[in-house]
C-alpha cells in the first residue's frame, strides 16, 4: 500500500504539534476527488462528522467532509483517533492550512498534551488514509487496536508520570546546561586571558615607575 501522505517535519512546542505533510501525487488533493475513498474513512469512524470544524462549510465536520483537503480529513482522523485513547482530558483540537510556498504541502497543528501520542496519532491517521484512499484493498484497519496501541505506546512510557510538559521543561533544562556550560567556559577562557594581560600590564607599570600623566593627580 501506498503511502499516500509523507509528513516532511514535526515541531513539537509546548502546547502544539505542528506537522507539516505531503500530499503524494497519487492521492487526491481534495475528498471531492474520491468520495469512495471519503466515504470508507467515514464507515470507519462515523463519529468523526460530529466533530466541530469551522472556517471551511458549516460549523462540523459533516458540512465538508466531502469537499476538503485530504490532509484537512487528516486533521479530523487524528483528533478522532485521539478523543477515543480517553488520554485527553479535553477535546482536541486541529488547524490546517496550506503552505502555499510549497507543492502539495499543508501544515497540521493539533493539541499537544502528549507529543508521543499525537505524533503516533498523526501516523495512524496516514496509514488509515492510505488505505482508503488507494481501494481500500488488504485487511480493514482495525480501529480499535490502533486506538489500544496508542494507550499502550503512550503507557510504555517513563511511568513517572511525565507529561508532555514536564518532557518538554526537562529538555529546556538540558539545553540550559549545556548552553551555561558552553558559556561560562568561553567567557572564563576570554575572560582570564584579558586578567592575565591586565597584570602584565600591571607588572609592566610597575617596572616603568610612574609616568607622567599619573602626577597630575
Ligand atoms: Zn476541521
């Protein structure tokens, strides 16, 4: 199977995943080009047209399932996987937009309380549109599994309770370190040369006696 939408980058900050992905010249750009392909990501997540979606049609998702980008179903496949692993407390939310600067290419940014979660999210999401959207041929994905190896990825993580945050202030942290270190050796390094000529200069005054520009004073 084809993989229909390559995700070129991921940022991770600390309330947002930003994604940006590829639209493969194989796939459709738009659902409206493939409504069967639409309508098999539909059968299998049906609760995905309840989900509020402004800025294209209507106020859900249902109002443009059928005329949008498929990386704006991207988008909506991802949240959906990620309200059912029950790890988020509120409703996720999503943003799409084209990166007009670029062939094919959108952004997604999605929610982020998690950022191993959402990104395995986001690859599920891929492949479920991958499958759809090339005949839907092979084994059905299984929702529910994908959703249990979500949970499970997301529990086989550090079980000191971590969240995204907390991972996100400890790199901060190390990142702080390393660049004190850095900095506090370079500046000592400058620092003790400019000293140390200092007090050659000094030695060197000394030597000379007072000059005579220092009896004015
Ligand atoms: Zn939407």
């Amino acid at each position: 199977m084809a993989q229909l939408i390559d995700i070129i980058r991921v940022v991770v900050g600390p309330e947002y995943l930003t994604a940006t992905v590829r639209v493969s010249n194989d796939a459709p750009l738009m659902t409206s080009e493939d409504l069967e392909g639409t309508t098999r990501v539909y059968n299998l997540l049906p609760t995905i047209i309840n989900h509020a979606c402004v800025g294209d049609a209507g106020s859900t998702f249902k109002d443009c399932m059928g005329n949008t980008e498929l990386a704006h179903l991207l988008e909506h496949v991802t949240v959906e996987l990620l309200s059912r692993t029950n790890l988020v407390d509120e409703v996720v939310a999503g943003r799409t937009w084209r990166e007009l600067a670029y062939d094919r290419t959108f952004s997604i940014q999605l929610d982020c309380a998690d950022d191993v979660l959402v990104a395995g999210a986001l690859s599920s999401a891929v492949w479920i549109i991958s499958w759809a959207f090339t005949g839907g041929a092979g084994p059905v994905p299984d929702v529910d599994a994908t959703v249990d190896g979500l949970v499970q990825l997301v529990r086989s993580l550090p079980a000191d309770g971590a969240t995204a945050d907390d991972r996100y202030d400890d790199q901060r942290d190390r990142y702080d370190d390393r660049y004190e270190d850095r900095y506090e050796d370079r500046y000592e390094d400058r620092y003790a040369d400019q000293y140390d000529r200092y007090d050659d200069y000094e030695d060197e005054q000394v030597d000379r006696g007072p000059r005579m520009s220092q009896k004015i004073f």
